[in-house]
C-alpha cells in the first residue's frame, strides 16, 4: 500500500499533463480517508450510499472513479492507439527523410542544410504534438503540417536546379509515373536475368523488366527460371524445340541433356519469339536458320553470353541458346588437348613433315573443331602461308586467312585456294567426294592438309575417305596421321566415391589387377553430419568438366603398303604391334588415374567400335554411377 502511496502522484501528473492520456480525465477531488490508498476499507459504491449520511451523487462517484484509478497500473492510464499511430508516422518520416537524403545527393542540392533542416523540423513538430498540444488528435495533424512544408520548401527549391523531366509535380500524370517506377523497380529487385543492350558507342545498358501486364511478362519469368536453372548446373546448352501441340525444353550439361519440367506451348512458343526480339532476330521468319547474341546480367551469377539459334520446319519450331560459348573454350594448345604422351610421341614426327594429310574424325560436338585449331596453330603463321575453309568462324586465328563456306560450292573454293600454293590448309568438314579428291592429290603431291570429317574412330575414318577418294594408292602416298577423339565426363572431386575393383573384371579390360588397386565411381551426394545431402559442387550429376580422349594412327611406310591394297584387318594387327592405343585403352588410362569413371567410358563409347573389334568391351565392376541431377533440380 506504501508503494502505491508513492506512485500515485507520478500517474496522476502522466494522465494529466501527456496526450496518451485516455480521453476522460480524472477531476480533481478530494481523496476521502476511507479510500484504497490510506485505509483497508473499501470504498461503497455510490448506489449502496447509506441514508443515515448523505452526500451528493458526484462525490460519491469521483471518489469511486478516483480509488479504481488509484488502484490500476499505468497501462490501464495510457491508450493503446496513440503510441501505435505515432510510431508508423515517424517511421513513415524516415523512410521519407532517406529518399529526400539521396535525390539531394544525386542532385548535388545542399545535403547538409536539408537534413539538419528535415530533422529540426520533425523534432519541433513531435514535440509540440506529444507535450504542448493537449490533444493528441489535434496536435498530430499540426506535426504533419510542419514536416510536409519542409519537404514542399525542398521541391520548390530543387524543381529550380533539375531537368524538366525530372520535376516534382502534384499532377495525376506525376502521381501514376511514380507508381509505374516503383512497379519497375519491384519487378527489376524479383528478377533474376536482365539483359544488357550494347551501343554503337560500345556503352552497355541494361534493359527494363517486363512488367506483369506485358505480354511477355510470362515468357521472361519462364526464360529467368531456364537460365538460372542452366547457371547453376554448369549447363552449356538450352534446347527448345515446339510443334502445334507440345513444346519440350532441354538443358545440356556437358554433352547429356536433361529434360526439363513441362512448358505450355503458348508460353514456349513467346519464350522463343522473346530471345528472337531480344537478340534482333525476325520473329516473323519460321522457316530459315537465324543467329543472333544477347549478353544477360544474372546478379551474383555475373554477365553471360547468349548465342541464340532458330530454325524452322513443317513439324515446328527450335531454338538451341549456347551459353558463354566464347573463343577461349577453343584456344587450347596441341599439347594441353589430352594426348596420352605415347601418342604425342609418336604424332609429333608426323607434324613436323609438313607435308601430306592428317585426317581429324569424330562424331558432331566431340571436338573436332579444337583440335583442328590446335594443329593449325601449331604452325608459325609469320613465316608460313596458311589458310582454313569453315562453316563458321569459332574464332579468329592470328596471322592464319580465313575463309567461310557460304553459297560458293567447298571443292571451288578449294581449288581456288590451292592455287595461291599455301604451305597449309585447313577445311573443317569435308562432306563431298569432289573436295576429298581434291585434297588427297594436294597431299600427294607435297602440301600439307588438314581435314576434318565425320566418324567414329580412326578405322571409320580410314574407310570413310577411302571410298570418297576412290583410290586407295593415292591415299597411301598422302596419309600422314589419323586423328579421333572422344569427350569424357570428369568425376567431381568433392563427391567421388573410391573403392576396390574385382580382380576379375579388370582382367577382362586388360587391367593389371596387382596394380589397379582403387577406382572412383560418381555418386552425386556427399556426407553432412552423417547424412546423405546432394553435392553442392555438382548438384548432384556427379561430373564436372569434361577431358578428350584421343585415338592416334600414325602411318609408316609398311602401314602405306596395307592402305594401298585396302587391307585393314593386317593394318590393324601392325598397327597394334606399334602400341597403338585404341579409344578404348585411353579412356581406361584416365579410369585408372581416377579422372572419369567406367560407366562414363561405357556411355561414350556404348556399343560403338572403338578401333579393334577384338578388344573386349568395357564391363563395370561398380555399382552404377548416379548420374542424374538431384531431385531439386527437376532435370
């Protein structure tokens, strides 16, 4: 009772004097003696008065009203809406105050003058709304009042100094723009891709995010969920294929596709015509084959480079959009591509002739067209004339002439080359007999080819320009080398799993089991805290990267005599009495030494003859590799 006692006059003075105070206020009456705070004796309420000692209605009232305030804590005094409505304004002034902070900067105003002048005035107005004003509802509008004509003083004084179109107005034309920008600044922090447009200047800019009543709005979120799916999976490729009544997405992770969750045709089909807009392609034209490139800003996945690819047919419409297929992916040095060093020993004396043909064959997306750079380029292009017939320019070579196939038939323009007597020539894909011809009887009679073609592996190859050329004598006196390749999957090193071989399995690969006595095999998932969770490296695929495999056929003088009399089954068996290795052999080395796994080797090569078909093929004594995406991925 003694505490109340003493409290009693900092309530009453709280009540009294603050405008949280409720809305009636407590007249000031005598304090009877037999009241809560100097007695034990409870307070009769006044329709209980006893009739032996009147007293009028209003004291007995007072005083009853006056013993439950006595009697209550100070949150009963104090309203619970006035502080609420306060807070959100002075917030509401900050958030203000921030904005008005950076347009001043930005507009080089006199910051300094007009925060000190913000800040001065919103204290003056809080403080005369909350202790000089009595009523709170009165005495906040007054607060408002005061802090908006800080900020009308600013707009009148900055309208002065800034561009026209960047004027403060209280017009509906004024009022919707600022709408319509915070709308394109929501939508632009939500998105995930913006595209960067180049100038003539060469001054770049990025391009503003469909909003949600544009009609691509619904293309570009489905374009940002592909991209970062691509981004985050180290994918290479986004394929998009659609007819009338279904449309298929893919994402390519080094050399496998992986479908992608289904996409409504409509939307598939804008997802198409909007990288056609965006790279300046004819949405217009379905049928004819259309490039275009585009550079996209990913946030903290950094800028990349779309290189888009349109064509059309009766059944429908496809798109395939390279990502970061740059120059430097091409520009790997002969003896970096992966030749096992048996094979570059034995290839390097073929190189240095400088004279005949040396044949590159593997199937599409193998890389052919690296290792026929690498081979080029390995000549000094300032003391030597050389020359290269493309479908496309990959990238530029220095000091080497270039020259692209377009509507000029490829023999033309290799005869027309050949005649300017070139110390080498490249074509990178010999599809016709007269063009064959033509390049076996330059490498007959001294010059130094490099032709590229499609096949399996040397063998196929070997056949392959046999029949174009016609004449197996002529090929023997121009063959220097036969080059095939491969690309393998590489095993991620952060979830590789070791373990032991059977003896037995590796005999049937030709693997010393004394020696081989740990190989790795992909599994996707990695330990935390003793629980299986998806690798964070791979997401779980399993592979990283991918490494070539190379199968190298150097021709000697014996080898011409079986060229000569098209005896490939003895060439064969010479050739293995050389140490040849086949692709199978040296796909193999890079399981030993823990680079890919068997089941990879088994994928790449399948059933496909990989240069002897004696040898045994690959048989996995693992379990089988986990080579899918993990399940949050959805590819």
């Amino acid at each position: 009772m003694k505490a109340w006692s003493i409290s009693t006059p900092v309530l009453w003075n709280w009540c009294r004097k603050s405008t949280f105070g409720r809305r009636w206020r407590l007249t000031r009456h005598t304090i009877p003696m037999n009241c809560a705070c100097s007695s034990r004796a409870s307070v009769p309420h006044p329709d209980d008065a006893s009739p032996a000692r009147p007293r009028s209605r209003v004291n007995w009232e007072s005083n009853w009203h006056m013993s439950l305030t006595l009697s209550a804590h100070a949150v009963v005094l104090m309203s619970i809406a006035k502080p609420i409505v306060l807070f959100l304004v002075v917030l509401a002034w900050g958030r203000w105050a921030t904005i008005l902070d950076k347009d001043a900067d930005f507009y080089r105003q006199n910051r300094r003058m007009w925060n000190l002048a913000h800040i001065a005035t919103a204290a003056l107005a809080f403080w005369l709304c909350i202790w000089i004003v009595p009523w709170f509802w009165i005495g906040l509008p007054i607060a408002l009042v005061m802090i908006i004509s800080t900020s009308v003083a600013y707009a009148i004084v900055r309208n002065k100094s800034v561009p026209s179109n960047s004027r403060w107005t209280l017009s509906m034309d004024f009022i919707q723009r600022w709408i319509l920008d915070q709308e394109v600044r929501k939508a632009e922090r939500e998105a995930s891709m913006r595209l960067i447009v180049t100038h003539r200047t060469g001054s770049k800019e990025l391009q503003p995010v469909p909003l949600h009543d544009d009609p691509h709005y619904e293309a570009h979120v489905e374009c940002e969920k592909q991209i970062d799916m691509m981004l985050t999976r180290h994918a290479q490729r986004l394929e998009l294929s659609g007819t009338s009544t279904e449309f298929t997405t893919k994402i390519v992770v080094d050399g496998v596709a992986y479908p992608m969750p289904d996409v409504a045709v409509e939307t598939g089909m804008d997802m198409i015509d909007y990288f056609k807009i965006q790279t300046g392609l004819d949405i217009e034209e379905r049928r004819k084959r259309q490039y275009g490139a585009c550079e996209i800003d990913a946030g903290e996945l950094g800028n990349h480079v779309l290189e888009v690819r349109t064509a059309g047919s009766t059944r429908g419409l496809t798109c395939t959009i390279d990502l970061d297929r740059s120059a430097d992916q091409l520009d790997i040095p002969l003896d970096k591509l992966g030749l096992i060093d048996s094979q570059m020993q034995q290839l390097r004396p073929a190189l240095e002739t400088l004279k005949g043909m040396v044949l590159v064959g593997c199937p599409p997306g193998q890389g052919r067209t690296t290792t026929l750079y690498a081979l080029t380029e390995s000549h000094d292009p300032y003391t030597m004339d050389i020359h290269t017939i493309e479908n496309s320019e990959e990238r530029p070579l220095e000091g080497v002439t270039q020259h692209l196939i377009e509507d000029e038939p490829v023999a033309k323009m290799v005869r027309t080359r050949l005649l300017r007597e070139p110390a080498v020539l490249m074509v990178s894909n010999v599809g016709d007999e007269a063009t064959a011809k033509l390049l076996a009887d330059a490498a007959a009679d001294g010059k130094r080819i490099y032709a590229g073609i499609r096949a399996d592996n040397t063998f196929q190859a070997l056949r392959i320009w046999l029949k174009a050329v016609s004449d197996p004598r002529k090929v023997s006196e121009g063959l220097t080398a036969v080059i095939s390749q491969r690309l393998i999957r590489k095993l991620c090193t952060t979830c590789r799993q070791g373990f032991k071989p059977d003896p037995a399995a590796l005999t049937k690969l030709n693997l010393p089991p004394d020696r081989v006595q740990q190989l790795f095999k992909s599994t996707g998932m990695v330990l935390v805290r003793n629980k299986e969770a998806t690798c964070p490296a791979c997401h779980g695929i399993g592979y990283i990267g991918r490494a070539a495999v190379f199968e190298v056929m150097v021709i000697d003088d014996e080898s011409r005599k079986y060229i000569a009399a098209n005896d490939m089954e003895t060439l064969r068996k010479h050739l293995r009495r050389n140490k040849m290795l086949w692709l199978q052999d040296a796909s193999l080395a890079n399981v030993v030494v823990g680079l890919t796994s068997i089941n990879e080797v088994m994928r790449v090569l399948g059933s496909k003859d990989a240069g002897d078909s004696t040898a045994p093929k690959p048989a996995d004594p693992a379990p089988s590799d986990s080579a899918a995406p993990d399940a949050d991925s959805k590819t």
